[in-house]
C-alpha cells in the first residue's frame, strides 16, 4: 500500500512505533502496511556489524517499535495480535483488530509516555528511587523468557559500572568500533538535519562542532581509560540499574525483550524517570560468566544494562519521516 493510500489512523500508529529506541538511533526498520496488517522488517543496511554482528541489538529495536505499535494501537482502538518471524516472513506482523472496550487511564498514560521518552545520556542527580516506584517497576509485566533484576543497592551498582568499565576499554581499544560509533554521531546541526537519524551532539551532553572535529577527536583523542571512567562516573550517578535478560538466545527472545524494555521505558517516562543504556558488557559473549559471577548464576544471556534516576532532558535525537520508512 502507497503512502498516500495508507488510513490516517494506520499512519499516526506507525508513526509512534518510530519513535522507539534503537542501538546510535539507527532506526533499523521498515514498515509495509496491508489492510488490517502492519509488518515490521528488519533494515540490515542501519546494523552495526562491529558492536553487533548477530542482529541481536537491531532486533531488540524491532520489539520496541512493536511494543510502542501496540500501545498507539490500543489508543486508536484496535487490539493486536502479534507474530514473530511466522514462516515465510522475515519479520514481524502485526494483525489488527477492533477492540471490544476503550483503553483504561493507566493504558493511555503510557500512549502519552511515548513522544515523551527519550535515552537521557548525561549524569543524573544519584537520588534514591522511592520504594513505591520500585514497586511499580517490579510489578511491570515482561514477555515470556524475559527477566528483569534491579539494582537499586550501591554495592551492585558498582559492580555493574565495573563491568562497562572492562568492556569500555576492550571496546574503545578497536579502531573498528570506534570508526562505527563516530559514523553514527552527527556533530554538526547540517549533518543532523540532512541525515535525521544517529546521535546528535546535543543529545550526548555536548555541543554543535565542525563534523571533521568532532571525528577526528572521538576517532583518535579520547583515550580508552577516559571513556570507561566517563561511563563509570555515569552509572555511579544513578538511582538504580536494570539488568535484563533472557532464558534462551534467539530472533523470537529478542523481540520480546525490546517489548518488555519499552513497556518499562514508558512506564519510567510517565513516572518521570530518564534512562540511558551501557550495553557495552551485553555486548561481549565472554562477558556472560562476569555477569553470573556478579549477579547470580541465573542470569543465563544478559541483554541489556541501563542506569535510571532524575535528570533534566535533552534535545531529542532525530527521526525520519514517514515515507523514509514505510514500503
């Protein structure tokens, strides 16, 4: 279906489902759009085959896009009914179908959290979450295979800043990880406005420089050491850290760990909460025993780390129009 033949209704729930988080906001997806179906593919030209060479990254942006699908869905009164690589697809499809009862308050809420939330990459203020937000945060529901352990006690907080400490220096040691981070930065305003995607400058914490600077100084200037005691200084200034992993290690578990990651994404955004993620450890498969070691021996495919705590937001990554991503 063209562009121009697509259902409002249908345009206004792809366009939240884009608004989701993916590894640099690369936006690694496309959307094609039949009657009462959307599907959802993979893009693997926007993969990153340094820091993510099986997809697994690219396909936990996919479940976030569906879960932010479901929810603006819901709002426009359809519920979903979800298939994950069925046969013959080589992505996800989204079926579509009226809703007998409007979406609750709590529902709805979280449709509002969806323009609202944003990866908040500066230093958070380090105050301790209240026990009722914990609460809140545990009782969150999670896909099936899908964990959640959060660290709210100083010690375990260290002990995951030690971690991203160990996988920044492996990391920013590779010439071929630092050339991928810095082809997905946009240091100038021209660069962000031509290219609508990446991480901006601003939405790092820093400001607008020349690109040839900003390149030349994340490429060759910043030592490895100063970059892992950044992070560190990161994580130490948050309220707690999020574990997530998963009992099995393929497409299906991947999706539905970015389901369960947005679900709480938005609900920390309507709680007022920032997040931002140090997957950099996840990343690294002879890291997993560091992880058990650290945490327990249950923790079988750690995902994802992210540190959350209240902070000011900043300027908003860009994202690409309709027509850039819709077949």
């Amino acid at each position: 279906m063209t562009l121009q033949h697509i259902p409002t209704n249908m345009e206004r729930i792809v366009e939240s489902a884009i608004l989701a988080p993916s590894s640099h906001n690369t936006q690694p997806w496309k959307f094609t759009i039949e009657k009462d179906e959307i599907h959802i593919f993979p893009d693997f030209e926007r993969s990153l085959p340094v820091a993510d060479p099986q997809y697994r990254e690219l396909i936990i942006s996919l479940g976030c896009a569906l879960e932010n699908l479901i929810v603006a869905a819901r709002h426009e009164g359809f519920a979903v009914d979800t298939e994950i690589f069925p046969q013959g697809v080589d992505g996800i499809v989204a079926k579509l179908r009226p809703m007998l009862f409007p979406p609750d308050e709590e529902k709805e809420a979280l449709f509002e959290a969806i323009p609202q939330r944003q990866t908040t990459r500066s230093a958070y203020d380090g105050q301790l979450l209240p026990p009722e937000v914990i609460e809140v945060l545990q009782d969150i529901p999670l896909e099936e295979s899908v964990h959640l352990r959060i660290l709210s006690r100083r010690r375990d907080i260290d002990k995951a800043a030690t971690l991203v400490r160990k996988a920044d220096e492996y990391w920013m040691h590779k010439p071929s990880y630092r050339k991928e981070l810095t082809d997905w930065i946009r240091f100038s305003k021209s660069s962000a406005r031509r290219r609508r995607d990446g991480l901006t400058s601003p939405s790092t914490g820093r400001g607008w420089v020349p690109e040839w600077l900003g390149r030349f100084f994340l490429r060759f200037w910043i030592r490895p050491d100063e970059q892992a005691s950044e992070d560190v200084k990161l994580i130490r200034s948050a309220s707690a850290m999020l574990l997530f992993y998963t009992v099995d290690n393929d497409p299906g578990s991947w999706v539905r760990l970015g389901q369960s990651f947005e679900r709480m994404a938005l609900t920390l955004t309507r709680l007022g909460l920032k997040h931002a993620h140090h997957n950099q450890p996840c990343e690294i498969p002879a890291m997993r025993t560091q992880f058990r070691s650290a945490f327990g021996p249950e923790i079988a495919f750690p995902q994802l780390l992210v540190r959350i705590g209240y902070a000011e937001e900043l300027p908003r990554s860009p994202r690409r129009e309709l027509e850039e991503v819709v077949a």
